[in-house]
C-alpha cells in the first residue's frame, strides 16, 4: 500500500478561474488531465518534463514544487493556502 503526495495549493495560484470555457482550460493546464471541483481544480501532472513546451509558463514553479515534493496531484481550492513563494492573480 502507498499514501500519494498532494500539493495543495489555494486557487488564488491560477490565472483564471472561470468555468464556462473548457477550451481555455484545456490550453490553461497545458496536456495536463484535470478535474473541475466545486471550488478550484484537481491537477494529474505528468512531472516527466517540467520545461516541456507545452507546459504553461505560469504553471511551471508549481509543477517544479509538485515534482520536489514528489506529489502526485496538485489541488487548486479557494480554501487552501497561498503559497508565499509562487505567483497569485487576482
């Protein structure tokens, strides 16, 4: 049996949070296969290549953080805490 790593991270860390557009999300996360929740997002980052191209550049530092932290999901959710040393948008 294994317990997953998760980066919790508060949704203030993404630059849009609106759910109409799912083509904007699609580009937003990059390839990256994600979930909308009620309140933020569930990430499943493939860590491979952080500097892939296709990675948003925004999302890069937090990828590179999931991947040092060897954590397997990155949940994006209003009640989360905001990380001092990674960008916020308003």
């Amino acid at each position: 049996m294994a317990i997953a790593k998760c980066l919790d991270l508060s949704i203030s860390h993404v630059p849009t949070t609106d759910h109409s557009g799912y083509p904007l999300f699609k580009s937003l996360f990059g390839n990256h296969r994600y979930c909308v929740a009620d309140y933020g997002f569930v990430v499943f980052p493939c860590l491979d290549d952080v500097q892939d191209d296709t990675n948003p550049k925004w999302l890069i530092p937090i990828l590179e953080k999931a991947k040092k932290s060897n954590c397997i999901l990155i949940n994006f959710d209003m009640d989360a805490p905001v990380d001092k040393t990674l960008k916020t948008y308003e």
